[in-house]
C-alpha cells in the first residue's frame, strides 16, 4: 500500500502511527503542499490534499477513513470495536473530532505555526481569541470523559485516541491551553508515548514535540 503523505501534517502522522501500531508497511509518497494542487495528484484526491492511500487499484481520502481501512485490514486488535456499542462510541468520538476538536485545535496550529513559520505572516490576534472561546467547553468535557479512563474507550487503545490525538502533536508549539485539564494531558502523555506514535512523527519535526 502507498500513502502519499507530507510528513508533519498531524492527519499523515495519526495514519502513519495507526498503520505502525498494526504492523502494517506503507510506501510513502512525500508530497509538497503545492504539487497536492497538480492535476495527477488531484486525479486521486480531488481535495488537493494528504494523505491519500492507495491499495492496488483503490484510492481512498480522509484521514478517518484510512485509518479505519487499515484497521480492517489486521485481525487481533482493540483499534476497531467489534460489539455495537463500542463501535458506536467509536464512531461518537471519531465524528466529534471532526466536528468539534479538530477545527477547534487548527485554529492555533495555523496562527502560531502555518502562518508566522510558512507563510510569514502575522498571527490574527482575534482568530485566536474565538479559537480560546470555542476550545475551552470542548476541552472542559474531553477532560471530564477521560478524568477516570485510561483512553477514549475505556482500558483499550482505539482508533479514537489517534483521531482525537492528531492536533496535539503540536500543542506545545501552537499555545493549545491545555494547561487546565490533567485528564487531557495524562491521556496525551499516554498517546505520544506509544513507540507507533514515535515512529510517526518525522525527523524534521523539533525535538521538543518529540520528547514527551
């Protein structure tokens, strides 16, 4: 399978660890944001942007849905619920992410990192005022669902932790106020110091993230 990726995107990276902690070998295709907007590539994901899989003559987009493919492809393991609840609570957390937490978190990658360190722009002040407003109650009630649980699910590591996980790979960098919620970082802790998370993260990425 080949995974046409860039590198230190936080979707790329919660593929590349989902795929790590099944086992699973990608072939990976880096991919500048630019050449994401070519026609060959948009041929593949006509979003114009990573990661895309392809397996065989199937290409897939979204990061979730990667995630969930590949979680399929391997027998054995607690990332894919089996029972209806749990796949349904899977589902809740996974949806939220995209929903809520994920827009929520962007906000502060991109005004403290994409736009000052790639773009060299100035960070939007009052973006990151509403990103504050907005981020708070969601972190409020993640904190409250992990204050007695060891991840999102319960005792077993799912593919919810990755999803939820993603945007956090940069919180230190982006200024993510996490400091109010213990749950939210104890349960972090625990993502970042799985080895498949590890290996995900590139080299080019700062040490500082890495080292958790």
């Amino acid at each position: 399978m080949k995974l046409y990726t860039h590198p230190p995107s936080p979707n790329c990276i919660k593929v590349m660890a989902v795929a790590n902690q099944l086992g699973l070998t990608l072939e990976q295709v880096s991919m500048d944001p630019a050449d994401c907007k070519k026609p060959d590539y948009l041929a593949r994901n006509p979003n114009g942007k990573v990661p895309t899989l392809q397996d065989d003559d199937y290409i897939l987009w979204e990061s979730n849905a990667i995630m969930v493919y590949l979680a399929q492809k391997v027998r054995g393991h607690s990332l894919l619920p089996r029972t209806a609840r749990n796949k349904a609570e899977l589902w809740r957390w996974m949806s939220w992410s995209m929903g809520h937490w994920n827009p929520a978190t962007r906000t502060f990658l991109y005004e403290r990192m994409v736009r000052p360190m790639i773009m060299g722009q100035a960070t939007d002040e009052e973006a990151l005022k509403r990103a504050e407003a907005a981020f708070h109650p969601l972190a409020a009630l993640l904190d409250r669902h992990l204050a007695d649980k060891t991840f999102v699910l319960g005792p077993k590591l799912s593919l919810a932790d990755f999803a939820l996980g993603a945007n956090l790979v940069y919180s230190g960098m982006a200024g993510i106020p996490l400091e109010p919620y213990p749950g939210i970082r104890a349960w972090y802790d625990r993502i970042a110091a799985l080895p498949s998370w590890q290996e995900a993260i590139p080299e080019m990425v700062p040490a500082e993230v890495k080292a958790r």
